[in-house]
C-alpha cells in the first residue's frame, strides 16, 4: 500500500495582503529516494517572516515559487532513507526544503543543507531554535557585518524576535551595551530579565526616535534591523559616528511587496490608477553625516564559507555553556503551518514559531 503524506502546495499568489487560499493542504504519495537523493522524515517546519515574500509573484532573494510547487520552508528532520553518499539514515539534517511531512530531496542542491549535533547531544527544537539558520543570520549580521565593540551601544529592532534575541545576545558577548525594541511590556521585560539586555523600549509607547535617543544618549554604533519602515528611520536619525547598520529583515514591508514595485515603477495592476504610496526614509542624511555604513544581510551568501564552519562551533559552544538562550511556540500539527503566518505577522507568537508534524525517532 502507498504511504501518503499532506504537504502544503502553492495555489494563488499574494498581490496584496495574504488570502486564506495562498497555500492549500493536500494529501500525495511519499516518494522513493532515487540516486542521490534522500528521504526526510520532518519533525519541525519553520514559520519565518520570509514565508509571507514567498508568497508573492515578485523575487526577492530567491525566484518565486510557482503554482502547485510545494511551499518552501525551512525543514528539521530525520533521514529516514539514503541513497545519496555522505548523508546517512538517522543523520539529524535542516535545511531549506517544503512544508510536509516528508521532504525527498538531492542534498546537494538545497539550499543551506546542514547535519545538526545528534538529538542526545542536543534537542531538535535548540537546533531549530538557536544553531541553525536563525542563529547563522544573527552571527553574520551581528558579529561579521556589525562588529560590535565593548565601549559601543547596539540597538535591535524586533528583539524578541527569533532572530533579534540572539543577536542581541552576542552583541552582549562581545561585550557591547545593547538596548532591544519590541512590543509590549511583557517583551520588553524578556528582553532584560530573560536575554541579558540592558535596556528595552517599547515602541508602541510614545515617539520612537526620541524614545531611542533617550535610552542611546550617545548614539547607536551599531543597528540590527529587523522590521525597517519608520523603526529604521527612527534610527538612522540616533546613529553614532561611524556606525554600522545591519538589515537583516523589513517585515514592516513584507505585506505590501506587490505595491511597492508597482509604486517604484509608477504602475498598477489596473491601468490608469496611482501608483500606491509607500513609506519613504526621511532621515538617510544620518548616513551621510555620520559616516555610516548600511548593508543587508543574507544568511545563504556565507554558506559553506569559513565562516560558517566557526559559526557553527561557536553557537553549539555558546549554547551549551548557556550564554545563548531562546524561547520558542510550538503548533501542533501540519495544518497549523499556513494559518501561523498570520500569528507571526500580528505578532501574537510568543518565541520562535514552530510547527511540529512528527515526534522524534530514529
């Protein structure tokens, strides 16, 4: 008998605000690994900002997805059959595959394919929450690009966030004073009593850019931006002499990819209509005028680098010696997949959204 699965398919781009008919959940046969390949038997798959851009008919960073390709997602799992040298049955991998419960695939053509430590060393949730891709884009962006030093004060935008919270505790590693931006009170105290920050400003208090001049009376040497729009204005207005700000992410932006391209080329999807509005930054001369440097980072562009290889031993350190912590908020179940995109957006999650589709078991 035929083993099936759900897997989660493209079904209608997102031109505007998501729908509840993007994606739709469907039941398909497991295929056999051929030559090369290997079968995963997922345990987690990642809810990220970027699931909402994927979405979407325009590239970003990587080409869109097309109707009826199973939704891209990053994936933890176990392998359960190898054909493919290298890559062994039981062998705990992550990697940017699809949202269903078994992904085959040739691991030499996905995207950031990595074994993780054995799950009796280390859990699938600490390795999804904290060693993997997560935990690489805040090293690069934070560590590589931002280089923090002891006598310098970085800010994060979306510090409660997957990302925002280990960035900011490696900026503490490295000795930096690091104020956190998030929603909320409550987050705001997880920022300090949780993920060592030394202070917390609650955007949804008050003006942002006199709320961070106060809490960084001398400037901010390093920026790790996650949500863009008027958060980055309001800290490019407060930068330090020679600062470095780091985008990581602009979720501020994700829901309306489609009308700014249309308002960048001065067009709509209907002819004749104006062309959106969308936020400009007023406060770039702070680049300018403090000699500051502004770069994106994208976690794939370090992949298989020296880089990462002291990326990696540096989190699985960091992590066991209890210098790296998370939070995470587990959904059970596959069909939570999609609707979940919207709970990141609102941000009602209260860690690193997770979606669990099996237990784990070699």
């Amino acid at each position: 008998m035929t083993k099936t699965q759900k897997i989660w398919v493209m079904n209608r781009y997102a031109t505007g605000p998501m729908g509840d008919d993007n994606l739709v959940l469907r039941e398909e046969p497991v295929a056999e690994p051929k030559e090369g390949e290997i079968r995963v038997r997922n345990v987690y798959l990642s809810v990220d900002p970027t699931n909402g851009p994927w979405l979407s008919p325009n590239p970003t960073y990587l080409p869109p997805m097309a109707i009826g390709d199973p939704a891209r997602g990053f994936v933890i799992g176990v392998i359960e059959k190898s054909r493919a040298k290298g890559w062994a049955e039981g062998d705990v991998v992550f990697g940017l595959m699809y949202w269903a419960e078994y992904c085959v695939v040739d691991p030499e053509k996905v995207i950031f394919m990595m074994k993780m430590p054995p799950a009796d060393d280390v859990s699938l949730e600490a390795s999804m929450c904290a060693l993997s891709m997560l935990g690489h884009t805040a090293y690069y962006g934070m560590l590589v690009k931002g280089r923090p030093l002891p006598s310098e004060t970085v800010l994060v935008s979306g510090a409660a966030g997957a990302t925002g919270s280990l960035a900011g505790q490696m900026a503490k590693l490295a000795g930096a004073r690091v104020v956190g931006i998030a929603g909320g009170e409550a987050k705001c105290r997880t920022l300090i009593e949780e993920f060592g920050f030394d202070a917390a400003i609650d955007y949804k208090k008050g003006e942002l850019t006199q709320a961070i001049a106060a809490a960084c009376p001398n400037g901010v040497d390093v920026f790790f931006d996650n949500i863009g729009g008027p958060t980055l204005d309001a800290a490019l207005a407060n930068l330090a002499d020679v600062a470095r700000v780091v985008m990581c992410g602009s979720i501020s932006s994700y829901s309306n990819l489609h009308d700014a391209r249309a308002a960048v080329s001065g067009t709509t999807a209907a002819a004749g209509q104006q062309a959106p509005a969308i936020p400009s930054l007023k406060n770039t001369l702070g680049i300018f005028f403090r000699k500051a440097t502004m770069e994106g980072i994208l976690v794939f562009d370090f992949f298989g680098s020296r880089q990462q290889k002291k990326c990696a031993r540096h989190l699985v350190q960091w992590y066991r010696e209890g210098k790296l912590r998370y939070r995470s908020h587990i959904l059970d179940g596959i069909e939570s997949a999609f609707p979940a995109i919207r709970m990141l957006y609102s941000g009602d999650n209260q860690g690193k959204l997770l979606v669990r589709v099996a237990d784990f078991a070699r």
